[in-house]
C-alpha cells in the first residue's frame, strides 16, 4: 500500500490523504484521529468493471463483516470525485476499504489498486 498524509493549513481541511493503491483491506485510523471528510476522489481507471469505497467510522474491524458508514462507487474505467458541503462527520476515525460490489457482505476487492484521495479537516 502506498499511502501519504500531508497535513495543510486551515481554514477548510487540514489533511490530504492519497492512496495510489487501496485493495479490500481494511486502511485503518488513516489520519490518527477523527475528522470531517470534505472530499473523496476515486480513480478506478485500471479496473474493467465498478468498484465501491467503503468508509467506516471504527479503529479496527474485519472487511466482510464490518458496516459501512458510507459506500461510494466508481464506474469501470473511470474517476469521480464526490464533495461534501456540509461535510461528513467521523467520531472516532475515518477507515475504509474497496470492493468489486456494494453489499457489506463482499471481501473481493478490485483486479487492479485504485487511487483513493481524500480531503479531511
């Protein structure tokens, strides 16, 4: 996995989160603390079919069996990019993984990584 975290002046985020390659396992506590999520891009352009970013508000946790707080999904061979306004707000910690289907039941993750960014205050 090939994760940095570049903290960034306020006023609006304070962290910039880039994954160039989430799988199904689990990225946990990914800032080291809570946090309000204000923007998530997914590029899935590796990958021949959809794939879903799957967020949870936990430490710790097993993908398969864990709820997601939110799914967000990335057609095949594309990019999207999702802003939140009004934020989304993580209590404890902001994890998250990526699967090949949005049932929280699904543990396969994509055939190729994809790049998941993140704006976080």
């Amino acid at each position: 996995m090939a994760i940095t975290v570049t903290n960034q002046r306020n006023p609006l985020a304070s962290t910039i989160v880039n994954d160039t390659a989430a799988t199904n396992t689990l990225v946990t506590n990914v800032t080291g603390a809570s946090g309000n999520l204000y923007l998530v891009e997914i590029d899935n352009t590796m990958n021949s079919a959809a794939s879903f970013l799957k967020f949870a508000d936990v430490t710790s946790g097993t993908v398969g069996s864990l709820a997601a707080n939110m799914v967000l999904g990335c057609p095949a061979s594309a990019r999207r990019s999702y802003v939140f306004t009004q934020n989304i707000p993580f209590a404890t910690a902001i994890s998250y993984w990526v699967t090949n289907a949005a049932a929280e039941s699904t543990t396969t993750g994509p055939t190729s990584d994809i790049t998941v960014r993140l704006v976080v205050g």
